[in-house]
C-alpha cells in the first residue's frame, strides 16, 4: 500500500511514522544536528561548563558498599521471632532497615513482612517507629487489615504504608 495522503495506513507504516515523528520532536537540535544556533557544538559547550565547575563538583558522588547478604538475611529471620536481637543488628547497621533479602523465586522479603506474618506486633511496631516502610501486607498480619482499623497503629506511631508498590505517609 502506497503512503498517498488521503488513504489509509497500515498499523506498522503508523507506529514507524509516528516513532520517527517524535524522536525528531524531542531531541534538542544540538542532538540532530551537532550545534546550536550561535554555530557552537554541543561538545564544545559541554567542555566549556567542566571546565568551570570546580573540582570538587566534578567528583561522582561515593555510595556506600553494599550490605553484606549474610547481614540482610540474619536481620530478616531475626525480625521474624527476636525483638533483642533485631534492635541491636539495626542499632550496628541502620541501612538494614528497608533491606530486602530474596528466598528464591521472586520470593522478597524486608524484615516488616517477617514481623508481620508472624504476628510479631511488637517487632513491626519497632521496625515502623524506626521509619521502616510499613507494607500493607505487614499491617494486616498485625491485626489492622482495614483501613479504619489501622487508625490504633497511626495514633501509636507514624508510618508509611507501601500499598501496590508506591509510599504512601499516614499520620504525619
């Protein structure tokens, strides 16, 4: 089929068009073409602000190593029985708190979920008041499965409920 305006296209004719359309609308000219208007190149602007930024702005900012895996999954089966023994490991290593370890098979776990479906009120009410995302799951394990009820925990400690996947702050 023949692209003559006034007939129709095919879907794959349409969504090549259209992709081409947009990549030609959302790239800036210095990427299509190699410069700006003033007949400066992009390489060159890019050159000329290193340059001026001082050296201690150029430096990539350091993250932190990463957990050890042996830590993560002894806090987690910790959280799931052993409120002494989650609080020091949190107190020596605070990053542990929204680790998460993987049982295998897609299967994550953080230590609130442990608490939780243990029915450990008092290690999730623990993790939460140290600012552990409080996932929706967690908190129905604990007695608070609808959300008129979780107004007991709200009042107890401010938290951050994890419902599908995104934070959501309640009570502060």
């Amino acid at each position: 089929m023949k692209n003559v305006p006034g007939t129709a296209i095919d879907r794959r004719t349409f969504i090549t068009l259209s992709a081409a359309t947009a990549g030609l609308v959302l790239y800036p000219d210095t990427l299509l073409f190699g410069q700006t208007s003033t007949g400066i190149t992009a390489n060159q602007i890019s050159t000329a602000s290193q340059a001026a930024a001082s050296p201690a702005a150029t430096k990539p900012a350091q993250r932190p190593d990463p957990l050890k895996p042996e830590l993560v999954k002894e806090f987690v089966i910790a959280a799931h029985v052993d409120l002494d023994k989650t609080k020091a490991l949190l107190t020596e290593t605070p990053a542990l708190l929204n680790a998460t370890w993987d049982w295998g098979a897609g299967d994550f776990e953080m230590a609130i979920g442990g608490a939780g479906h243990m029915g450990r009120r008092d290690i999730a009410l623990f993790l939460i008041s140290q600012g552990s995302a409080a996932r929706s799951d967690a908190v129905k394990h604990i007695g608070h499965s609808e959300r008129c009820r979780l107004s007991g925990v709200v009042a107890a400690v401010p938290l951050r409920i994890v419902a599908a996947g995104r934070p959501t702050s309640v009570g502060r």
